[in-house]
C-alpha cells in the first residue's frame, strides 16, 4: 500500500480504533478498557519515531536488556555498551575520574544531553565549573531507577541537532513505564564485589500503576539504593614514576546513596486528548573515599594520611536534591497531533566548603566542616505539533517552540576576594557585595520535515532558531536522508550545526576561580580567572553516513563513519587582562620570608577549533532459533583539539559482544564480552600550555560478565550472575590516564515480584 495511503488511514482510523475501543470496554473490566486506549501515544510521536529511524547513529536499550544485565547503580553502566558511547571522568585532564559520565562520540559528558520522557535534565549545572572545564558531579543519568524504565533511547550525531544546546554529542531519552499499564512490582538487588575493599550495592523499590476507571490512571514508584565507598589502601598511596615516588593518595571509586520517589496522573479527558501531571523528588549523596577534585592527598610526606582527612571516610560530604513538577498534554486532530509540556526543576547541591582554587581544589577542611548550598531553578516549556500534509510528495511537518529559564543563587563560589590592583573586587567585603545570583533565557523555534521522495527515499531537513539572552542567537541547519535500496539494504546520512550555550557559570562576571600559579597560561603566575558575558556559544558541525542491512531471517548489519568539527569552545583565559606583582609569604620548603609573584586576571574565552571523527558499527546473528549474538564496536580515528590532544579520555576502540540463549521458556543465559583499546592521556596541560608531567596510557583491557535470568512461575523472577568474571580489576593512579579504578570481579543477584 502507497503510503499516502498509510498517513491518510491514520488520520482517520485511530480516533475510531480509539472510540470503539472505548465503547468495547463498558462490556469489559475497567483494566481491559484503560489498555486498549494505550494506541494513542504511538500516533502522537509519528514525526519523532520517523526522525530516529532515518539517522544512522541511532540505538534502543530495551525492558528486556536491562533485565537481562541489571546494572548496579547508574544506567549509564548499561548505556556505555550502545555503539559510539564510552564513560570518561568530568574531562580530559581526568580530574574527579570515578566520577564517569556518558560520553557519545568523544565530546565530553557536557556536550551529551540527558532527558526523562523527553524532558531536559540539567541538575548537574548547579555544580561549579573549574578552570579546567570540569564538574565534580555524577551526572545526570542516575535520576530514575533502573526497574522504572520501559527504554533508553540514544541518539548520535546529527539526529540530535534539533534538542538544541547541550546535544552536541548527543541526546540520552529514558523513558519511564506508562501510569496505563497495570502492575504491582517489587525488586531487591545486591552486588557483592570479591574484593572487600570494593563498596557494594542494596537497592529496594516498588512499582505500582494501573487504571483507575475508565479516564484516569495513575503510576507510582519508591527507591532505595546504597552503594558503599572503596575502602582506603585500595588505590596506592605510593605512587613511583620517572620523577621518583611522590604520596598522592588517589581516591577509590565513592559510594552514592540514592532515595526516589515519583507519582504521575494520567487522564484521559476523551479519546483525543490526555494529561499527565507528574511529581519528584530524588536525593543523591555521596560516601566520601578520599577523592576531591584535584586528587589532593592530605597527609604527611611519609604517606600517613591525617587523621581528620580519614574521619570523613565513608560519610555524606556532599548530595544534590531534585525536585520535579510538570505537566504533560498529548494532543490528537483533524490536522495531526501534538505533545506539549512545561516543567519545574528544582536542584539543591549542598556540600561541606571546599578550596575553592589553586592546586589543592576541592579540597575539604576536615577540621573545620560547613555545610554550603547552591540552588538552581530551571522551567521548561515545549510545544510539538506533527502534521501529515501532501505538498508534491507526502510529508509529516514537525513544528515545534521551547523555552529554559535558569536561574541560580550560589553564595558559595563568588566569594574569593581579588589581588589588589587588578581592577575588580580586592577585599573579602568586595566579594561579599558581588551578586550571587545569575540567570539566562532560552528560545528556540524549529521545524522539521519528514518528506517521503517515492517509497524509496526520505529527506528529513530541519531548521532551529534559537535566541539566548546573553549571546544573542543561533541557526541550526541539518538535513538526514534516508534511502532503501533495496529489500535489504539501505543507505543513511545526515550533516547539522549543533550547538552549545555558555553555562551559568562561564558567563557570570561576579564567578572568580582563583588559582595559586597551576592554572594560568603558559605559567605566567597566580591567576584569576572570571566570568565572561561576551561568550559565543560552541559550535559542532556534525556528519554521518552509514550502511545498514537487514532481512527477515533477523540478520542485521551496519557500518557508520562520523565526522564532528568543533569550534569556538569554551575555556581558561589564554589572554591576559591585567598584572600586578605582590610580595606574598613563601609557602614552599626551604623559603624564608616573601617572594615576589605576578597575579594576573584572565576570563573564560572561545578558544580554536578541534575534531572528532571514527567509525560505529554492529552486527545482529540468529544463531539458531533460540541463541542470538550481537556486536558492535566504535574506532575513534581522530579526537584532539587545537593543540592535537585528546577532547576525553576515551579508547582508542571499544568492542561489545555478546550471546543471548534463552536455554527453556522460562530460562535465560547471557554471556558478555568488552574490549576496551588503548587510551591516551594528555602531553599538554588544559591551562597552562605547559607539557603534562605525566603521561602514561591506560592499556587495552578485557570485561566479561555472566547473567541467567530465571521466570520461576507468573509472579517471581530471580536474576543472579558474575561481573568481571575473570577478575579484571584496575587501579587508579591519577598518573596519565589512569584517572578511574575498573572494579573486580563480583556477584549479583536479584528477585522481582510482580503481582
């Protein structure tokens, strides 16, 4: 059938599928009617769904995958194994390297977009921004709790273009289970590491959704879960290089405390038009290992820890809490459908004070504990609208219009006071007087065409205007295409302009990071470095082609080259704005009285050009009717800036297989392999231009992991198996880029009751 002929039947079937279905269900229970309403959703997301299947760089994790592997704590565990994403720490310099963050394609995790049912998650910007571009945060992708999710979509590359800022890399969407679906789920997971000094994991939670009658529907669901810190000695205190051996102690991975709750109303005012209205609130806090941002070791020079400094071992120093309200409309019409929201999101990052700059940052007083907090509000609006239309061709036009408010009190970090003599604030009383608040707005427009060329080729070109109230606007072109050769084979591509705005941080002139000479170009001295309101935005100009193939035997095969070439990105001063030189008490050994040192004062700045390119690609077989193995793997051929190093600490290659036998109805194994490549550290610092000390690779490595998911009857499943199962385990130096610990093998288990 032409599919004209499908547009067209499904502008005027579905309201009446929809209708019948209602009046089937007064001869039905109320469960039965609330399910067969559940068509609806898969309508209004048409020019969405159209989108995803075009664009090359596009993957799903299922229900069933995250079953079949349960991660630990964070999905980020299961999304690292999609094609063209990696975990890196909170930047190239692999500060804070426990810390692991998705990474799509090699742009870093602040240029990878998190969204919950399509709605932006931006907690992790109310966490400082250093000189070195990085976060001392976890991310964004622990929000939801893994037995709450009915899918991970991930999309790379040019099909992320049209979210806008902060989709450079790429957009990660966790889908929630729907409040229609009835079910009453209760889950407890473990994960016990062999290795005592390793933390392990206890989570609980309870799902519960289901209809109401025949109009309303509601889903609830609670979380637990606490996994424990490293223990100290795990990582050396003694570290040996080509320099001799220094103590710097390089904290384990820290443990994280997650608690979740959330509740959503799903009502159906007639068969066209549903409401969601939703409510969260999720607190995550850390148990603190030793790590801070700038892995300072507080301690002798005999590698004696100071007892202070250990005391703080295993407790909360630091949590964000997340507060969410947001209300959710989906549309149907003559004319097309619709999907519209606008959401409040509240972030509390409260800590204990840290240094605030020079080589010790992020450190913590252990001695003199206050607790600090930064809030930051942020509304989200948005308005989609899908028309199937006929214009020479048939078409599905995508209309849509956001707005981001954010706004933001910190109190904490634009408290350092200037040298005098630099031209701004030179005393503790200036710096108090400086505003702790600092807020921007977002516009954006696009319009999207799905233009369907023959039943043979798709064009989907689309056009994004957005407007910042700090650096004034910005046009994002793309254009995907799409063309089926044949039955089997098919040919994908896409080019766009993507886009990232200057944090909150990077913009605000009253943010001062001070540093005591180790982050100050080419090592002129201390350094100030502020805010600058005059910041561009990034700029990415993202390509893609691949070849897919797939048939009806369930083979399925695709290759993809990528190509990003990154411009005006944001970082340190490289320019000098002003100098004084002060005479200031020596602090090193052997000094006596003052020296003379020249403070300067720099800005954040758009800084030169840098490049991304490699090639994805996977591999689906139907071994037999029962076993299927899947591959995929990612070759970063290119990834350095200005200076021709690495963007992140990503491999060189990363390869993922595995084997799924579902061995009887009720019994399945799997069987996992990763193959992580060489990565490389940086030659040259991020600030100072000066070559790195230290540059050791991390070496080529090798995961296994070992799962059997079994249905004992209707109600339980039990899930168990071994991570790591030959004891691959890697520690952390914080030399190069050992920057993060690969934990050894262990044991999990888990049982689900669904009643």
């Amino acid at each position: 059938m032409a599919r004209h002929h499908r547009l067209a039947e499904a502008r005027i079937f579905v309201p009446c599928l929809i209708a019948a279905a209602i009046q089937a269900a007064h001869a039905q229970d109320s469960s039965a009617t609330v399910e067969d309403i559940q068509t609806l959703p898969e309508v209004e997301v048409v020019a969405a769904s159209e989108q995803v299947k075009q664009a090359p760089g596009v993957s799903t994790v299922t229900t069933e995958d995250i079953e079949r592997t349960p991660v630990t704590n964070d999905i980020s565990e299961i999304v690292r194994r999609q094609p063209g994403v990696n975990l890196t720490g909170n930047s190239s310099t692999g500060a804070r390297g426990n810390n692991r963050q998705i990474d799509i394609r090699g742009m870093g995790p602040e240029n990878t977009l998190i969204l919950i049912d399509g709605k932006p998650v931006l907690s992790r910007n109310s966490v400082r921004m250093s000189t070195q571009g990085e976060r001392d945060t976890r991310g964004d992708s622990n929000w939801v709790p893994p037995e709450a999710i009915e899918s991970i979509e991930v999309l790379r590359g040019p099909a992320a273009a049209r979210y806008g800022s902060g989709a450079a890399g790429g957009v990660v969407n966790i889908r929630t289970k729907a409040a229609t679906r009835k079910a009453f789920t209760v889950s407890a997971y473990t994960n016990v590491p062999e290795n005592s000094k390793e933390g392990d994991t206890r989570r609980i939670n309870v799902l519960a959704s289901g209809p109401v009658n025949e109009a309303l529907s509601y889903r609830l669901y609670g979380n637990f879960n606490v996994t424990d810190h490293d223990k100290f000695g795990l990582n050396p205190v003694e570290v040996t290089t080509d320099r001799g051996t220094n103590y710097n102690y390089s904290g384990g991975r820290e443990g994280v405390q997650n608690r979740d709750l959330s509740a959503r109303l799903s009502y159906r005012l007639n068969p066209d038009h549903r409401f969601d209205l939703d409510a969260g609130w999720s607190r995550q806090g850390n148990k603190f290992a030793g790590d801070t941002q700038n892995n300072f070791f507080d301690g002798d020079t005999e590698g004696n820890p100071d007892p202070n400094f250990m005391s703080l071992f295993g407790k909360e120093t630091n949590r964000v809490t997340r507060t969410t309200a947001a209300l959710t409309h989906f549309g149907n019409y003559r004319f097309g459908t619709s999907e519209s929201y606008i959401q409040y999101e509240r972030s509390d990052n409260r800590r204990y004070a840290e240094s605030l700059g020079g080589g010790y940052e992020g450190a913590i007083e252990a001695d003199d504990l206050r607790w600090t907090r930064i809030r930051l509000n942020n509304i989200n609006a948005k308005s989609e609208f899908n028309i199937p239309l006929t214009l020479g061709y048939e078409q599905v036009l995508t209309l849509g219009a956001e707005v981001r408010r954010e706004s933001m009190t910190d109190p904490v970090s634009i408290t350092n006071s200037l040298t005098p003599g630099l031209g701004i604030g030179t005393t503790p009383e200036d710096a108090a007087n400086r505003s702790n608040k600092s807020d921007a707005t977002l516009i954006g427009i696009y319009v999207e065409d799905n233009i369907y060329v023959g039943d043979a080729v798709v064009l989907t070109p689309g056009l994004r205007f957005d407007h910042h109230s700090e650096f004034g606007t910005n046009w994002s072109p793309s254009l995907n295409a799409a063309w089926q050769l044949d039955g089997q084979f098919s040919l994908k591509g896409g080019i766009a302009r993507a886009y990232k705005a200057p944090n909150l941080y990077q913009l605000n002139p009253n943010y001062v990071y001070q540093s005591g000479g180790r982050g100050c170009w080419n090592l002129v001295g201390p350094c100030s470095i502020m805010g600058n309101p005059d910041l561009d935005p990034e700029i990415s100009l993202n390509k893609e082609i691949g070849l897919s193939f797939e048939n009806d035997t369930g083979w399925v095969a695709g290759i993809t080259y990528f190509h990003n070439r990154f411009r005006n990105r944001i970082g340190s001063g490289r320019q000098i704005l002003n100098s004084v030189d002060v005479e200031t008490p020596c602090w090193w050994a052997g000094c006596a009285g003052s020296s003379i040192s020249t403070n300067v004062l720099q800005q954040w700045e758009n800084s030169g050009p840098a490049t991304v390119a490699g090639v994805e690609g996977n591999l689906t077989v139907p071994v037999a009717r029962t076993l299927e193995w899947s591959s995929n793997f990612t070759y970063m051929s290119k990834s350095e800036d200005d200076r021709g190093q690495p963007l992140s600490l990503v491999p060189e290659y990363t390869i993922n297989s595995w084997l799924n036998w579902q061995t009887t109805s009720r019994l399945a194994v799997n069987l996992g392999l990763t193959h992580y490549g060489r990565i490389d550290a940086r030659a040259i610092n991020l600030t100072t231009n000066e070559p790195e000390l230290v540059t050791d690779a991390r070496s080529a490595y090798t995961l296994v992991n070992l799962g059997l998911n079994y249905q004992i009857n209707k109600t339980f499943r039990v899930n168990g198996g071994v991570k790591n199962l030959f004891d691959k385990q890697l520690l952390r130096t914080s030399q190069g880029a050992n920057t993060f610990n690969e934990p050894g093998r262990s044991y999990h288990l888990s049982l689900t009751a669904a009643f």
